[in-house]
C-alpha cells in the first residue's frame, strides 16, 4: 500500500527537491502531490495560534484531503488546518524547529511532528563570519561609496581602520551546531575563543558578563527562549570594550534593537553586523536604516542550495521511518505513536 504524500514545498526548499529526496529514500512507496507556498517572496508571519508561517491555510486544507503525510518547510499546522485533515498522521518541517506547527493540537490530535535540526549550520556559520569581516573593514561602505564614484582616502585613518581577528578575542553566545563551526573557522584565524552556553561544558566556557568585558567582537548564537529573549540589552552593550563589533546571525529577539542604535550613533560600537530583526521585513522609519557602521541582511544567513538539499534528505528520511514503522529520528512530540497506514482515530 503507498503512502500518500503532500510535498508542500516553496521558492527555496522547492519541492522538486522534496519529491527527488522521498523518491530516494523511499523508492516505489509514496504517491506525491504538490503545493507551491509563496515564500519568501510573502513574507511569512503569524497564522492563526503558529508563528513564522505561509498564510495558506484553506489551500492547504484543500491540498491535505485524503493525505497521510506532509513535507514543508513553511506550511501552517494550526487547529483549523488538523480538524479539516483526519487523514493526516506525520507532518515534516525542514527547519531547525518546528515553530510553524502547533505541537499540543498535534499530539491531540495523533498527528507525529518532525523537523530538521542542523540544515543550515554551516551555511549559517560561513554567513556569520562574512558579516564580521564585513562590518570590520567595513565592505559595504566603501564598495557603495566606490560605486558612487567616490574615492574615501579617510578610510585608510587610524581611527576608521578595524581592528584583526587574529589576536583578538571572540565570545560566541551560545554554542550549538552553528557556534562550534564559527569557533572552528575563528580558530583558523588565529582567534581565541569564549563560549556562553549553559548547556554546554567545553575550554573557555565563562558567564556572559566575562565573555561581555573580554571580547572585542561577540556573535549572538542562542536560540530564542524565555531566558534568553532580550539578553543582550543597553547594560550588555555597554560593558562591551569601546569599539566592538557585534553580530547577531541568530533571533532578532536576543537583542534590544534601540540600544543597538544608540551604541552605534555613540560609537561605543565601530560597527554591528544584523541577519535577523525585531520586526520582518523592516519598517520604513526604523532607526536601523539610519545608524551608522551597519551591516544588514534580509535574514538569509541559512540560504544555500545545500541548506535546501539537506532540509529536504532530513525530512525524507523520517518519512521513511514512519513508511518502515521505524522511530522517527526528529520527532518534536514523540509521544505520539504511529504506525503507516493505520487511521489516527479522529471524527
């Protein structure tokens, strides 16, 4: 009996991916349909009671009908969308965490959540270390002003020149997969390294106000928790050494955005380096596109064509598992017990 399988894919993990990465893992035994979601080109956002998804709920609905399985990346699992879909029983996300589906109706509901935990580690790290180099020497200012025409010699002064990684001390704010790839690239630099995680026991582990006052360039690595949700506010910028750089490839809600601003206009940073932001996309009168010495990306640090191909091998291997009645590797609620083809007991 084949397993019948929405591949929910969007303009990055695409679903040609999604369907090539199951018909690999699971030769002969899926039958796929297909769901194009707009993102990024629509920004994702809230959906019903799930954050940082594709507002497609009646398209999925539609999509689901008599559907066991969902790959996606982007795709709303809310209350709304479980109750119209009693056939589902495994919903793959293929990101680092599953925050666009809403586990507790899930687990009620009998319905197996996975995700893709380390898809975007390297490219993450590769993108942090680009945007620390980048604020300090300052890239994008002096390309723009030499695309302009304008040839800036005062670069070149003592007080505008960045300091070297070499020699320098780096503290990584949190130390997961993406951390200890950064700590690995800064080692070849000649950096020493801090690490606060506490989570973690490994050489240079010290308390956040240490790695604040011994380090001249932090990079925010942690994911976004109840206690780390504004971690890094006026008073953890303020004990930073004058003329720091800081750089948050992580969650825009690790950092309080207005000190940021207020280091940089100060110059108590030389320069800050931001993939993620309070608010996506930003809003036209935010003070972030006005402060001097920053570096801004539009939250693309994860982007890469393998990022997509392992998100798509990660998420077909669990549906493998569940076709095989195998424990799922990356389930988020295991409490749910599957097994293929069997119904999920819903009304």
């Amino acid at each position: 009996m084949t397993t019948r399988v929405l591949a929910a894919g969007d303009h990055f993990v695409q679903n040609r991916l999604l369907v090539d990465a199951l018909r690999r893992e699971v030769p002969g035994e899926v039958e796929t349909s297909e769901l194009t979601l707009p993102w990024p080109m629509v920004p994702f956002g809230r959906v019903g009671e799930v954050e940082e998804a594709s507002d497609v709920e009646d398209e999925l609905i539609e999509a689901l009908r008599g559907v066991e399985v969902c790959v996606t990346q982007m795709a709303p699992l809310t209350s709304r969308v479980l109750k119209a879909s009693p056939d589902l029983r495994l919903f793959c996300v293929s990101r680092g965490g599953p925050v666009n589906a809403n586990l507790a109706a899930a687990t009620e509901a009998g319905v197996a959540v996975t995700f893709a935990p380390g898809r975007n580690a390297v490219a993450t790290a590769e993108h942090t270390l680009a945007m620390l180099l980048a604020a300090t020497r300052r890239i994008p200012q002096t390309h723009a002003d030499l695309a302009g025409g304008v040839w800036r010699g005062d670069y070149y002064s003592y007080d505008n020149v960045g300091p070297e990684l070499e020699g320098s001390t780096v503290g990584l704010v949190g130390y997961g997969a993406i951390g200890r790839r950064v700590a690995r690239m800064l080692a070849g630099f000649g950096a020493e390294v801090l690490v606060h995680d506490p989570y973690v026991d490994v050489p240079g582990r010290v308390e956040l106000d240490e790695l604040l006052h011994r380090s001249r360039f932090v990079s925010l690595h942690a994911r976004a928790t109840p206690e780390t949700i504004g971690m890094i506010g006026a008073a953890q910028i303020a004990a930073m050494p004058s003329g720091s750089v800081l750089v948050n490839c992580a969650r825009g809600a690790l950092l309080d955005y207005d000190a940021l601003c207020d280091a940089l206009d100060s110059g108590h940073l030389f320069g800050a380096a931001m993939d993620v932001f309070p608010e996506e996309p930003i809003p036209a009168d935010s003070r972030l596109l006005a402060v001097p010495n920053l570096v801004m990306t539009p939250h693309l640090a994860g982007a890469s064509k393998e990022t997509a191909a392992k998100a798509a091998t990660i998420v077909a291997a669990d549906v493998a598992r569940y076709v095989r009645g195998e424990p799922l590797l990356h389930c988020a609620n295991p409490a749910v017990s599957l097994s293929a083809h069997q119904p999920s007991g819903r009304a």
